[in-house]
C-alpha cells in the first residue's frame, strides 16, 4: 500500500515480482514443494489473508453498515495500534440488517469457539491475530471473496495453532496430492499479491500455510455449496474454487486428509455446513440400496415391530400451518420417509427417536430420569448453537428447535440422535498418506495433542 515500503524491496526480489526472473521464481517453488511438511513451523501470532485464484464476486459482502459495539472497536484500536491488519484507521462495524451470510459465519465462527469482528479499513480479506484476542476473526465487510471461504481460511489457521501436530499429519497426508504446477503459479501469485501491497515476500512456511487454508476453505464450501451458489446469485460472479491445486487423482486423498484433520482437532465436516439442507432441483430418488438400509436401520433401532414406507411425495405441516414437502414423518409404531430426501438414512434415524422418546416416556419413573438428562442437554445453550448452525438455511426446521415451539425440546433430541448416527467413524489416513508411528497421546486428556512419526512420501510427478 505504501510506495517508499515497496521501494525499500532488494532489487533481486522487484525482479523477481515483475517477472524478470520466471526461473528464479521456479527454483523456490520447487524449494518450497520439496521441503513440503518436513519441519512446519507454528502458525504466526498474526495472520493476513488474501485468497488468490478462488475467483472474485462482483459486490462486497455488506454495504449498509452501523457502527459496532464498544467491546469490538476496542479490539480494532488493538489492531491499530499494532500496525498490523490495518491501516491504522481501522473501524468496527455491523451489517445494518444482516442477513443469511454474514448470520451463516457467525454460526461457522461459534461451532469452533470464534466469533467475528467485521472491520472496515482492513488491510486484506481476514485477519487472526491472537496476540489480541484468540477467539476473534477480524473479516472485511468490502472483500469480493464468498463469506464461507473467508470464514473457514481463518478458521484453518486457527486450527493450524491449536492442533499442531495434526496439522503437520495433514501436510504430510495431502503432499502427494498436489499439482506441482499449480502450486508453482500460486507461489507466483501469492508472492506478486504480498509485494504489490507493500509486504514482505512470504517464506515456504507461511506459502504452505495459506495453500494448505485454501485447500480447507475450498472444503467448506463443497460441505455447503447451495449456500455459496445462492450467495454468488445475489453478490455476482463466481466462485472457482481451489480443486485446481490438487491432481485429479487426488481430489479424493485432500478431502479425507482434512476430514480426518477436523475430526482429530474435535470438529468435522459438518462444523461447516448445514447438514439438512434440501436436495437440489435435479433430484434423484434414493438407490435401491439406501431404501433396503433405511428399512434394515429402523427395524435395528425399534424391532420388527416398527412399519417403514417409502413414498413418492410426502407432505406436512409448516410453521405457518401450511402444507409442506418433508423428509420424514412420525406416527405411533410407523416411519414415513421420502425417497427424494436429501439423506435417507438422517432421516430414518430422526424419525426412529420420536418413536423411541414416546415409549421412553411411557416406561415408569426410571426412564423419567433419562427423559430429564436429554431434556436438560437439549435445552442448553451449547447444544441449540450447535444444532442451529447443522441446519443453517432450513427454516422450517430452524422453527421446529426454536425454544416455545410445539415439542421443540423432543425436535433438538431427535436432531441431536439424527446427526450423531450420521457421523462418521474416524478411519486411517487414505492409501498412501501418512500413517503415524506414534499413535498413541502424548498428554492424555488434551484433545489433538499426539506425538507424529515422519512420514515419507515418493516425490510429486
């Protein structure tokens, strides 16, 4: 941003930013790819982020805007007069109405124990700067890039500090799926990006950090693509993505790779997506094999005398009273579903715990005390964050949970039950990523805290 700090640049690296050096500029690509994972360093105390290559929007994330709260313009006088993240007039704001953008990166921000500062003179997209406050995302409410992949890159660095030795398992994991390419020109954008805004050229570890937040941002967003393809209706433009980095054959490896990176770190791919959100317009019926298991599953849970069907069309009652299209029904002693449901088998099991929680509730004082337990934790704050962000966008089931809502304490049980059955089992790392040589905890009892064997993989094509 400033000329004289530019100017101050060696000339070696000018030549290298304006391309008068294209083999130099390889050279350390290469340098940086080769040493891939090999001693990653920790995330830095501050982090700027800029995301190159995932394609702009053409409208900034919010334009009416109201000042914030006195708490969070603290916090930017923080950043002020560090001198990093801003330009020193940066200002605290809030949208004027918010909407389902700005609401859906508070609810991603809460699932991982964050919230957001939306800051106006910030210099970059996202900002995360522990040094003033470590559950604080400081976002650009001016930033062209789609909210879910601005959230979940800072969210990736924050994950990078709190869990380092996963995360190193997840460099070492995803290596042998990178283009070599592709993270050649990323480290040429990257670089032309940092110098052209008056910074420093980043060192291999911060280019392995940012292409690493990338590659999670871009899962984020394949967790939640309806929302970021409304979001790209009303702000313009498109979302590219990141796939490009990864080689076809290794789309699949980086995906379970960060997977397994969420999950060792407490979270998961739902952490970031609603994950009862309707099937698209070109819907499919469920295959021959998901019926046969929703109706083996259910008869599992509640025995043979539970009757299933299936039906082509099912409808129900809105919050407004109106009918409805829905997933499931329940009535006494039998499970409706609908073969167009977005995910058969959430639906089978949400529907089985209504059947289960009414004879729960029949079965005599011991049960009651049960029935209190399940009461007490779907009644807590935590558990309603929780549940609120996994079915972002669905409001009719945002109104079934709503505390005063008919039966509405049973609803957060059965998505409670629905989501817990539809988590998946922690598995190995995917063939040929890195298997620890040293699986067992370093410090039992602190979550994603183990000791990693290295790892070594065959050289990138």
């Amino acid at each position: 941003m400033k000329s004289d700090a530019r100017s101050a640049l060696p000339e070696k690296l000018r030549a290298i930013i304006k391309g008068n050096a294209t083999d130099a500029i390889k050279a350390r690509a290469e340098k940086a790819l080769e040493s891939w994972g090999k001693s990653e360093a920790p995330a830095p105390d501050a982090t700027k982020t800029t995301t190159p290559l995932s394609g702009k929007l053409n409208a900034p994330i919010f334009e009416k805007r109201k000042p914030a709260s006195a708490e969070d313009q603290a916090l930017v006088e923080k950043l002020n007069a560090d001198g990093r993240g801003v330009d020193g007039r940066g200002k605290a704001v809030a949208q004027a109405n918010q909407d389902a953008h700005t609401e859906r990166a508070d609810r991603v921000a809460a699932a991982f124990g964050k919230r957001v500062v939306w800051v106006e003179g910030l210099a970059g997209d996202g900002f995360n700067h522990p040094g003033i406050d470590r559950s604080v995302i400081f976002l650009d409410p001016d930033s062209k890039r789609p909210v879910q992949v601005l959230i979940a890159h800072e969210i990736a660095h924050s994950l990078q500090r709190e869990n380092p030795f996963g995360y190193k398992e997840l460099l070492d994991n995803i290596r042998s799926a990178i283009d070599p390419e592709a993270w050649k020109e990323f480290v040429k954008r990257a670089q032309k990006a940092e110098t052209d805004a008056g910074g420093k050229a980043l060192s291999d570890a911060q280019l392995r950090n940012e292409f690493t937040a990338n590659l999670i941002a871009d899962h984020a967003v394949q967790q939640h693509a309806e929302a970021v393809r409304r979001e790209n209706a009303e702000r313009g433009g498109e979302y590219k993505g990141y796939s490009s980095y990864l080689k076809p054959e290794g789309r699949e490896v980086a995906s379970a790779a960060i997977s397994a990176f969420l999950r060792d770190s407490g979270h998961s791919d739902h952490s970031f997506y609603n994950a009862q959100s309707p099937k698209d317009e070109a819907r499919t019926p469920a295959t021959k094999e998901e019926q046969e298991k929703f109706h083996a599953d259910t008869v599992r849970r509640l025995g043979p005398q539970i009757t299933t069907a299936l039906h082509e069309s099912l409808t129900g009652t809105g919050a407004k009273g109106k009918p409805v299209e829905v997933s499931g029904h329940w009535t006494r002693g039998a499970i409706h579903a609908s073969l167009y449901a977005r995910n058969l088998g959430q639906v089978g099991a949400h529907e089985a715990f209504h059947e289960f929680f009414s004879r729960l509730s029949e079965a005599g004082p011991a049960a009651a005390k049960v029935v209190d337990i399940l009461s007490r934790a779907a009644d807590s704050e935590y558990v309603t964050r929780q549940l609120e962000r996994m079915l972002d966008g669905d409001k009719n089931a945002l109104a079934q949970i709503k505390k005063g809502a008919p039966n509405y304490l049973e609803e957060r049980m059965a998505y409670m039950f629905q989501f817990h059955q539809a988590a998946p089992p922690r598995r190995p790392p995917p063939a040929g990523a890195c298997q620890s040589a040293w699986p067992g905890p370093a410090n039992p009892g602190r979550r994603g805290s183990r000791a990693r064997g290295a790892c070594v993989f065959p050289a990138a094509a």
